[in-house]
C-alpha cells in the first residue's frame, strides 16, 4: 500500500492542484482507515499503530494536502522516519538514528 501511495503522491505532484486534491483526499482516507484502530485508554482513545510506513504516507500526504502546515507534517514525517528504540538509549534519536538522520539531509539537499 506504501508504494502504491507513493506513485500516487508522485502523480498528484504532477497535476494541477484543483485535480490533485481529490485523489489525495481519497488517498489520505484510505491511508488513515488502514490503521483505524482504537482503544481506550485513562485519558481518551489511542490509535493503534500497526505500520510505521503508512503512518509516514499518511504524514506526507496530510504535508501536499495542507502547505500552510507543511512544516509541522514535513517534520512528523522525518520525525518518525528516524527515531528509533533501543533499550539502552530508549526511544528518540538514538545512535542507529545517525544514517537516517543523514537520508533526510540528503533529501533536502537534493
């Protein structure tokens, strides 16, 4: 579904923003309902998270779709893109953090 996202991302990148809203609407819908799942927890439901990769196409997707919030979603995406858990750094930007972490710089630079 994640690749299929993307080639869909790429496309709608492609055509005029009046026709690409829908397709990523639709896209983003079926993003989120792939990963639905609730629970209750003390404060409030919490979303269950079962693939870290659709949550990052979702991010994306919510980034084309909202520019005046692009750069909260562009920084979830590479948030969650290069935190990592290990149980003796816990979970952030940990060591193994270090080659991803150089992936998003090479995005931006281009």
């Amino acid at each position: 579904m994640v690749s299929a996202a993307v080639k869909k991302m790429a496309a709608a990148l492609e055509m005029p923003s009046g026709k690409a809203a829908p397709l990523l609407y639709d896209l983003l819908s079926e993003l989120v309902n792939v990963q639905n799942e609730h629970r209750p927890y003390k404060w409030g439901a919490i979303r269950i998270i079962h693939s870290s990769e659709t949550l990052l196409a979702e991010y994306a997707v919510r980034c084309l779709l909202n520019p005046s919030e692009s750069a909260y979603w562009g920084y979830q995406v590479a948030r969650h893109y290069a935190e990592r858990y290990d149980s003796h750094f816990g979970t952030g930007l940990i060591p193994v953090s270090a080659p991803l972490v150089d992936d998003i710089v090479e995005f931006w630079r281009g």
